[in-house]
C-alpha cells in the first residue's frame, strides 16, 4: 500500500468558484476539541466517492491539519484497509463492508452519502437478469464488489449466483473485465464509473439495469462512510467532523459538479474531466438526506445472507458495526 500525500491548496479555487457557501462558517456555539487533527482517507480510481476526493479543504476547516489519502483497491480493499488502521475513514459500496464486518473485521458504517453508480452491461442477446442464465460475467476476483453484487441481484430475480452463471476471473491483473467484455471475451459485467461512461462512448454493448434509476437498488444507499472502529470509538469528535465535511463536499457534487470534476482530475484522482462530469451528473448525490443508511445495511445483509455470503444476521451487523448518532445529528445540523 502506498501512502500519498495530497497537494495542499490543490482545492484552494472553492471560495472563488463560488463553493464558499459550503464551507463550514465558524460555529457559534463552542465544539469540543479534535481529539486528533489528523485522517487519512482511501484514494481509488473510482470517480463516485468523488466527495472524498474534493473534501481536504472542508476538512482543514473543521480543524484537521494533517489529510492524507492512502491508495487502496476499490471494494474489499478498501475495507481492510479501514480494518487494519492503514486509513481511517472510506466511502464504499455497502456490501463489500458487510461480508469483512461479518468476519468479525473492526468496521463502523457511520452513514450513507449516495445512491448507485453500477452499471450492469451486456451484449445485445442479454436484457435482463435472468438472461444471465448461463452466461459468462466477468469480475477481477470472487468476492470482489462486482461479483458480490451482482450476485444478489442474480438471487434477487431467482437465479443460482454460484451455478447459473459462469463467473470469468482474470488471473492477470491487468486484465480488466472491462476489456475482456469489450472484446467480446464474456457477455457481461457490472462497471462503475468511469466504465460505463467509457463504454457508451465507445457504443460497446447496453446497459440491462442500473443502479442509481432501477428497482430496487435505487432505494438504497450505494456508497457509506466507513471508519476504522477504533477511530470512530476513540475519536468522536473528530469523526462527526470528517463526517460534515463528507456531506458538504457531496452537497458540492450536487451545486457545482463542474468545479468538482475540474478537482479532481487537477488533484491525479481520474485523467478525464468528460468522464468525471458525467458521472458527478449522473450519480444521486442530493439524496443523502432523505435515505435510510441501516435500511441499506439491512437490505444488502439479508441479501448476502440469503446467498450464503454471510453467516450473521442483519441486526447482528447493525447492532455491532453501525453507529447512526453522527449522521443523524448532521442530518438535522445540514438542513438543505
């Protein structure tokens, strides 16, 4: 795992592209002290957690003087790495969060920041779901967040996720399933951005069900804050504040997607603006605070549950790896 610093300033143009509104005014009221006033947050090429990516300043105004961003693979990368104190906090895809939680890994989900950004893309024979039926998906690896996701939504529309579809793992990483489907290698696979954006540019197959406009994954967060559990108990203070600087960039997301996308191709977190900004336009961004973030955590468990990905139940995993008081404040505290 590579450690990386960010460039200081490199959000430094908020106040004068208009984004002053969004950072947090000096409070009035007196707030207990930071407990610590450094956070490290994951870096991927996942353009969705774009608030992550564009929430250094904010946090500098909440007080923190140390941000750094930890590269780590998307998904169940993302997970041990906020498991293992490598970084402290990570949005990321509910599921992968619930099957390490599941194992016992010590994750916090604090809230949920967006709803979907998958895409699940075939070729012109596949229309659905169910047409996966002994087709071959392609996924980096078993257990990764497109496999695990998918594979509820196969069981989901009554499929056998281990023995009706033929799952295509490449053996070399740099084989991406991406480009496998583009050469029509396998009939499908379920991208995030800029994937899909990439793809449709391309005219390369169609898009059976999206997450962020299909039922029912749209009535559900897709990415959540997670934190390292020891952080999160031993830092309280400091966690609400990463937390309102996380809602606030993604307030961002939803005012101004341009300046966004100009930031974080400026700050090396994704080469192409055209992608950034369609996906900053595409994804739900303005929904956080209407959502249920332990109906999501709810959802996904009784779905990994019911495939045999998981073991304990869903109060089980809320009772012990969610903690909603910060979201739940912040969400009364950051009236739209």
């Amino acid at each position: 795992m590579i450690l990386i610093e960010t460039r200081r300033g490199f959000l430094g143009g908020f106040a004068a592209a208009g984004a002053a509104a969004l950072l947090p005014a000096r409070r009035g009221r007196t707030e207990p002290a930071l407990e610590t006033t450094s956070v490290r947050l994951a870096k991927n090429t996942g353009i969705c957690i774009a608030p992550q990516y564009v929430a250094e300043e904010l946090l500098r105004e909440e007080g923190f003087t140390d941000v750094r961003y930890v590269v780590a693979s998307a998904g169940v990368g993302q997970s041990e790495a906020i498991a293992n104190g490598s970084v402290d906090f990570s949005l990321n895809f509910a599921a992968p969060l619930i099957i390490p939680m599941d194992a016992g890994t010590p994750i916090t989900v604090i809230a949920g920041v967006h709803v979907g950004c998958f895409e699940l893309l075939g070729r012109e024979d596949v229309r659905s779901i169910a047409d996966l039926r002994g087709r071959t998906v392609g996924v980096q690896g078993l257990g990764s967040t497109p496999h695990v996701f998918l594979a509820a939504m196969a069981a989901h529309v009554g499929l056998d996720p281990i023995n009706d579809i033929r799952w295509i793992v490449s053996t070399d990483p740099s084989v991406k399933p991406m480009t496998m489907f583009a050469e029509g290698k396998i009939d499908a696979f379920l991208g995030f951005p800029p994937e899909p954006q990439e793809l449709r540019a391309r005219r390369i197959g169609h898009v059976i069900v999206s997450s962020s406009v299909d039922r029912p994954w749209s009535q559900y967060f897709c990415c959540m804050l997670a934190g390292n559990r020891e952080f999160v108990r031993q830092h309280p203070v400091a966690t609400k504040r990463v937390l309102r600087a996380i809602l606030k960039a993604t307030d961002l997301c939803v005012t101004d997607p341009a300046l966004v996308a100009r930031r974080i191709v400026a700050g090396g977190f994704t080469p192409s603006y055209d992608y950034a900004l369609q996906t900053l336009n595409e994804v739900p961004y303005d929904k956080w605070r209407e959502f249920d973030a332990e109906d999501t955590i709810r959802f996904y468990a009784l779905r990994l549950h019911e495939i045999g990905m998981i073991k304990s139940s869903p109060q089980k995993i809320i009772a012990e790896n969610t903690d909603w008081r910060f979201f739940n404040e912040l969400k009364r505290e950051l009236k739209a």
